[in-house]
C-alpha cells in the first residue's frame, strides 16, 4: 500500500503534488533530482531558508521574484550587495521581506565567495546517504523531517559562517537537490529521481 495519489493524468504522485496546481512541475520535473553547482545549490539553499515558518507554494510562486531580486541567486553578484540593496529588497513585493532572511541571503553569499569554486557543492553531497541505506517510503509518515545527516550538514554549515540553516531546513535541501530520493514508492518520479554520485 502506498499513499501515491492519481493525479488528474492518471499518473501517480506524492500527496503534496496535488495539493495545488503550481505543486505538479515542480514535483515532477525538479523536486527530487540532483542538483549540482555552487550557484544553484545557493539559490535552493536561501530558498529553503526563506521558506522557514512558511508554506513551499508561496515561495515557489515567487520564485521568479527572488531571481530577479538577488541577480539569478550569482553568488559572486549577491556578495556585493549594499545597504541600499537590503533596502530596495525590503520593499520588493516580488519576495518574501524578512529582514532578517534578506540579511541573512547577502550575508551568506559573502562567506560563499571567499569558497573555492565547487566547494559548496562538494560540502553539501558529502552528506548525502548511501541509497541502499534508504527505505522506500510508502506514506508520508514514512519521510523524516530531519536526518542524522541533515543535523550533521547543518552544523558543518553553520560551523562555516552560513545562517538560516537549522536541521529542518538542511533536511528539505537534502531532499529537494536529490541527495535523497523521497518520492513514494508507486509514484511516478520517483525512478526518474533516482541519486547520483557526483562524477559519475
């Protein structure tokens, strides 16, 4: 038995999928697979941190938004951004304006520029589990909010100088750049969002 849920296609998906309409491109086509490179694991990284305390779909739906805010999330762009820049963003009805997640997204992207390049990348998938150790789940009760690894990624993070990365937060970066695969067992994304090891 599994929770998968047909959706208006006939196709199976996670439950959360099909709770609202911008839900299902991003499941089947994003959610779940490897995301690699500095600059895109950033932007899902101050994504997952503005979403704290929120729901997914309101920073999916503006997501463009954000991109256009913070330079398409160019970590090297984003680092020199000013006091004016902070303030222009706090008053963008395109974001989510949190001063204290604005504050945080420049603030990290300084740290990030002094890294050498791929060395986020190579930080974040150092975390991710060998497969075989996974289970597949079959319900939503059967997918952790947090992992020892998520726990272990967020200290390593922190210990680095990055904010706005708790357990929780780590753990859904984990689970939405494909470190971890956790379509349900039935759905039908989850073979296409099988996890690669980097460089292979």
């Amino acid at each position: 038995m599994s929770d998968a849920l047909k959706g208006a296609d006939g196709a199976l998906r996670c439950p959360w999928a099909l709770s609202a309409e911008d839900y299902v491109a991003y499941h089947d086509d994003e959610w779940g697979r490897p995301v690699h490179g500095d600059d895109a694991l950033y932007e899902r990284l101050c994504l997952e941190a503005f979403q704290s305390g929120l729901s997914w779909i309101t920073i999916l739906r503006r997501r463009e938004g954000f991109r256009t805010a913070f330079a398409g999330f160019r970590i090297a762009e984003v680092a020199m951004f000013t006091d004016v820049d902070k303030e222009r963003l706090l008053a963008d009805p395109g974001i989510i304006r949190n001063r204290a997640k604005i504050e945080a997204t420049v603030a990290n992207a300084r740290v990030l520029a002094d890294w050498a390049p791929g060395e986020l990348d190579e930080l974040i998938w150092s975390y991710a589990p060998d497969p075989a150790s996974r289970p597949v789940p079959r319900t939503l009760a059967d997918v952790p909010a947090v992992t020892d690894e998520s726990t272990a990624l967020s200290k390593a993070l922190k210990k680095r100088g990055i904010r706005f990365v708790g357990p929780t937060t780590a753990y859904a970066l984990i689970q939405a750049c494909g470190l971890v695969n956790d379509h349900l067992a039935g759905c039908a994304s989850r073979a296409a969002a099988c996890v690669t090891v980097p460089g292979t």
